[in-house]
C-alpha cells in the first residue's frame, strides 16, 4: 500500500477525565471515503479533531500527508458539525466561500483573482453558485450544508474532513450531498463522521466504528452482529435506496 494519507499509532486522549480515545491505530489510505460511526461520546469528533491538528495528543502519533497535522491543514478540508455553526452573522454565500481560501489567500481579506475563480468554482461544484449574493441566514439547512461543503473544497483539499454534515437535513437532500461527495471522491479522500451507519455503506469503502477505539469493517461485511457489538444494543439497520 501507498503511504497512509492520513495516520494515527497508539493513540490515546483525554480532556483531563478518562480516556476518550484508547490505543487508536488508524490509517487511512489515499482515494478512500471511509465513515466514521459509534455511539455519543464515543470520540468521533475528538478523533477528527487531532486529524485536524486542532488537538494534540499526549499519547501516540498523529500523521497527515506524512506530517503533523498542523503542517498539513492547508490541504485539509473541514465541514464542522452543524449545530455548532452560528448562523446570525451578516455574511454572504461568496464571503463564506472565500473563507475557506484564507490559509492559501495573502493576507486576510485580501483575496485575488485566483482566490475569488476557486471560490466560484466550489460554488459551481456545489450547484450553489445561484445563491453567491444572498445572506447565509437567509438559506435552508440543505443550502446551508452545500454551502459548507464549497467552503471546505475552495482550498482544493487533498482530504475532506466533514463531521455529520447531514445532521437535521432530510433524506432527499442527504442523498444529494453524498452523491456530491462520491464524485469528489474520485480526487480527494473523505472522512466523514455520521450516526447513520445503514445510510452511509451505500456509499463509504469501510467504516470505522468508533468507541474509544475503532474497529474497521469493509461496507460487505457491515451486518447486525457488527453493529450491535458496537452500540451494545440493536440497533435498526435501515436501508435506504439511491
Ligand atoms: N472540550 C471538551 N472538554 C471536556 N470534555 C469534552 C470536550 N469535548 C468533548 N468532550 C467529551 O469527550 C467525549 C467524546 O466526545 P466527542 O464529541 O469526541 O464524541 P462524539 O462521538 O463525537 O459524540 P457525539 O456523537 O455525541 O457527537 C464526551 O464524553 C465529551 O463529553
């Protein structure tokens, strides 16, 4: 195998309590879309987070295109957990977009013609290039997602990092977004973290279920006995066609 795109050895994590995250191998291979499931609190979003740079780990080693993560963000793309995203701000579509250039953009604001063509172009990508002028407070949930997604591709990320981008939207435009990803997919490797397993094997090449410590599955081999030794529960494994 290539080197790992992104890799985590013995990783272990705290927030000063127990262990959220124990002994965690991971490594996640070019051109793959792999999901990351589990239970709350399980560590989903701790695990992005180090993937992230945004936390270091006092066990263990984290590495992003060969290097601490921090030296890789700028090929990083992330789409943050929605509820945790304000919406009252007066900023339009384009503005938010923009943003995403800012680690490769001079300095802040001060965005150039290439800057403002790749915002356009995620735009274009998103099918929200028709929404550039209007308010991001004024956009539906689905918008809003699509939105996001053209903020994180705008730095033309190697890796797309998303944190349950589907949350409150219904399923018409979760299937949208996911049939986005899988197109881009064929040039950048997703990680994306959601609570919908039985959703999520249409389209992922291996899920990592997550609680304290992942246990990798193939999409194949993701059935009811898989799923219940997670979530030590049944759980409804609902199918869903594209
Ligand atoms: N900043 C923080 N300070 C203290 N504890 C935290 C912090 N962030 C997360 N935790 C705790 O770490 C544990 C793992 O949280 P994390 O958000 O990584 O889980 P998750 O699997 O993403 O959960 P969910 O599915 O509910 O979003 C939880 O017990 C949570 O309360």
């Amino acid at each position: 195998m290539n080197a790992p795109v992104v890799s985590l050895q013995d990783v272990s994590f705290s927030y000063g309590g127990p262990l959220v995250l124990d002994g965690v191998h991971l490594e996640i291979a070019e051109h793959e879309f792999i999901g990351i499931v589990g239970p709350n609190a399980g560590g989903k979003s701790t695990l992005l987070k180090l993937m992230l740079g945004l936390l270091e780990p006092p066990k263990g080693k984290v590495r992003v295109l060969g290097k601490p993560p921090e030296q890789s963000r700028r090929q990083i793309g992330y789409v943050p957990q929605y509820p945790q995203f304000s919406r009252d701000f007066p900023i339009t579509v384009e503005q938010t977009v923009l943003m995403g250039r800012l680690g490769t953009s001079g300095l802040f604001g001060n965005y150039r013609r290439r800057d403002r063509e790749a915002a356009r172009q995620a735009m274009a990508e998103t099918e929200v290039l028709n929404l550039a002028a209007r308010q991001l407070c004024t956009l539906s949930g689905g918008q809003l997602q699509r939105v996001l997604v053209a903020r994180a591709l705008a730095c033309d990320p190697r890796i797309l990092i998303l944190d349950e981008p589907t949350a409150n939207i219904d399923m018409r435009i979760e299937t949208e977004i996911f049939d986005l990803l899988k197109r881009f997919n064929e040039r950048m490797t997703i990680v994306v973290v959601s609570p919908d397993v039985g959703f999520i094997s249409g389209y992922v090449n291996r899920v990592a279920c997550l609680n304290r410590t992942p246990i990798c599955h193939s999409t194949a081999s993701i059935d009811g006995d898989a799923i219940h030794a997670l979530y030590d529960a049944d759980v409804r494994m609902v199918e869903h066609r594209h």
